[in-house]
C-alpha cells in the first residue's frame, strides 16, 4: 500500500531575475521534476505545481501537497505543440491551427489521451489537458525535464490560486521540493480550457484567450453554461474543476451588478466593522469603507483578483461587496473566478433591498 501523508520536505527556494542568466537554477528545477519531485513554478497565468506527468507517484504527491480531489485532472505542460502526439490521439488538424496563433500561451486544449499518461493524471478520464506555457522560466524547467509537466495551479486547494512566489511560500513551503521565484505572473487568472474531444468544441473555462479570439479559428465553439452559472444539480460536468468551490476567502462575498456610483451608495449605506468593498479604481474616492482596488480595466483585475483575494483575508474581512466585472473580453474569466469565491451570491442592487 502506498502512503497517503506526503512526508515533510525540505523546500529550497531557487530565486530567477533573467531567465538566460539563472539557467542553473531552471536545470536544477528540471532535475527535480525529472527525478519525481515536485517545483512550484512560474508560468504567465498563475505560478504552477509542477511533477513529470508520466510518473504516477510524484503526481500522487501533487494530489496530496495540495489536498486536492483525486478525480480532478492536471493539465500537462509541453515545450511545443509538435510533442502533443506523443501523448495524445485523433489531433483534429484545428489544433494545430490553434496552437499557431495562441501557442505558445495561456490556452489549454483537451483531447483524447494515450496510455502512456497515467489515470492519476487524467483524474481517471480518457482525455488529456494540454498546454504550451509561454514563460520562458517555465519553458526552460519543461526543457531540463525532459518530461511532460503536470501542473495544477500551486495554491492549497481551495484557495485563491497563486501569482506570486510568496503566495507558493505561503500554502506549500515544507511540501514541495523548490519553489522558484520569477516575480509576478502577467496574466494572473488560470488558462482558457477547450475541449476539442467531443462533438463540438466547448469552452470550459475561461481565461486571456477569450472566446471572440477563439471563434476567429472555431466558430462553432460552444461556451459551457457552468462558465457564468452555479452547475444545476444532476448535469455532468465535463470539467471536474466545475463542480468544485474555487477560490473562497474566509470573507462572504456579495457581487453587486451595480455602475460606480450605484455601487459607492448601496456599499457606503451598509458600512458596518469588517466589511470591505473589493471595487475598481473609480471607485475608490468616493469609499467610506476599507478597500481592495483591481484596478482599472478588465487585464488589471485578472492580474489583481487572486492577489485581491488573499488580501481580504489578511486584513481580516468579514463580509465584502464586490463590484460585478464587464463579462466581455478577459472580463468574462474575471467574473468566472469572482462568481465561485461569491459561491454566486449575486444582486443588482437597483432591482431588490436585501
Ligand atoms: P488547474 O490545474 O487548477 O489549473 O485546473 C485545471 C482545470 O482543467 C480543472 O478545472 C480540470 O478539471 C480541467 N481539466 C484538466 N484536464 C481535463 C480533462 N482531461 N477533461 C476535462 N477537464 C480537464
Ligand atoms: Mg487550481
């Protein structure tokens, strides 16, 4: 019998300021991916928890670092799209058409697998999730690994997901093996996921690739309805990661489909000791409560939310008003992250008085 504890690690912290010049530290990352450790690791989207793919035991060990549920598949990460068919069969040639315009970079396309990636990596599925990572940290630990990289998001599961290195430091320090600092990531938010594994291509989870960008190579992608609602009970989820709670600060989140100014009111006339307003920076002159800023547009709030949402916690908040991002563009995964850390608890304050 395997053991289900993962044994205390020594973690060592491997500090990148210029990808080419600290290339001993991305090889030595590598070697410990290769030789069936695990590295938490920058990528453009949000810092990974990386293990080579094809090793059933360190992916266990994925599971365990991050308590995550076993039924809830990694997303491997290749150097280029050209080794996707090593690991997986019936490309259609429209992903190749994908990869040309969006790889490498923050979309994963899922398709059907071959045996040679384990069950502990597909969550037991006969599909695998695939991605091109466009850092070049992550780019070069992937080349020294010589391996597909599995690498779920480096946060314990069920918190917001990391997107700087402290926030790795903060969940895992003592359960992984290194953890390379490259600073902050540029996307902030996960990977748009597709499957091209069904009957139409669908859109499970959205991200910096939105689905105007998308349509231009798949006009007949379908946009799955767990995208913007609660998963109604009894449908299947196509993505394991849907059916589960995301991101949840301590905080109880309210989302209010509320203009700036509407906003400012309804949250000003309910201050009240440990609420805060997770709002835009217009917001922001007219707040009388305490406040997390995402920014100004929709790229500054993907990069903030997770960041936002850790925050919160640090600063002891009790209940948050958060202003309803546009669902357009990147906004659309934005909303996707901020309605699951609300468990869709949503109003527009015009429409009803509490
Ligand atoms: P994370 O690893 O935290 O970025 O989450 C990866 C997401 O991709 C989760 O929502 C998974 O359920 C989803 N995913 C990964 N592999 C597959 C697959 N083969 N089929 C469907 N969804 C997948
Ligand atoms: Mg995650």
């Amino acid at each position: 019998m395997e053991s289900e504890t993962l044994k205390k690690k020594e973690t060592r912290l491997l500090t990148v300021s210029d990808a080419e010049k600290d290339s001993d530290a991305l090889r030595t990352a590598g070697q410990i991916i290769r030789q069936g450790g695990l590295v938490a690791l920058p990528t453009e989207t949000v810092y990974g928890l990386g293990a080579n793919a094809l090793n059933p035991q360190a992916v266990k060990n994925i599971f365990l670092a991050k308590g995550r549920p076993q039924d809830n598949p990694l997303i491997i990460h290749l150097e280029d799209a050209s080794q996707a068919q090593l690991y997986a069969k019936n490309i259609p040639p429209v992903y190749y058409e994908l990869c040309r315009r969006f790889s490498p970079g923050p979309l994963t396309v899922i398709l059907p697998k071959k045996d040679v990636i384990p069950p502990e990596t597909s969550g037991g599925l006969d599909t695998v999730a695939i991605r091109i990572p466009a850092h070049p940290a992550a780019r070069a630990i992937i080349h020294w690994a010589r391996v597909p990289v599995a690498a779920p998001s480096a946060n314990l599961s069920g918190s917001p997901s990391p997107t700087t290195a402290q926030h790795c430091i903060h969940d895992l320090w003592g359960k992984v093996d290194a953890i390379v600092d490259a600073g902050e990531c540029s996307v902030g938010l996960e990977s748009t996921v597709i499957s091209l594994a069904g009957e139409k291509p669908i859109l499970l989870r959205p991200g910096a690739i939105t689905p105007q960008m998308l349509r231009e190579v798949l006009p007949e992608l379908v946009i799955h309805e767990a995208v913007t609602q609660k998963l109604a009970n009894g449908i299947r989820a196509d993505s394991p990661g849907m059916k589960y709670k995301h991101y949840a600060p301590k905080a109880q989140i309210t989302i209010l489909d509320a203009d700036s100014e509407e906003f400012v009111e309804y949250v000003n006339s309910h201050a009240k000791e440990g609420l805060f307003a997770l709002c835009f920076a217009e917001d922001i002159d007219g707040l009388k409560v305490p406040y997390v800023s995402l920014g100004k547009d929709e790229a500054d709030q993907a990069k903030k939310l997770f960041a936002a949402l850790r925050e919160l916690d640090e600063r002891g908040a009790k209940q948050v008003y958060a202003r309803c991002p546009s669902k357009e563009g990147v906004g659309l995964a934005v909303y996707n992250r901020l309605i699951r850390a609300a468990a869709y608890h949503e109003f527009a304050p015009q429409d009803e008085e509490e």
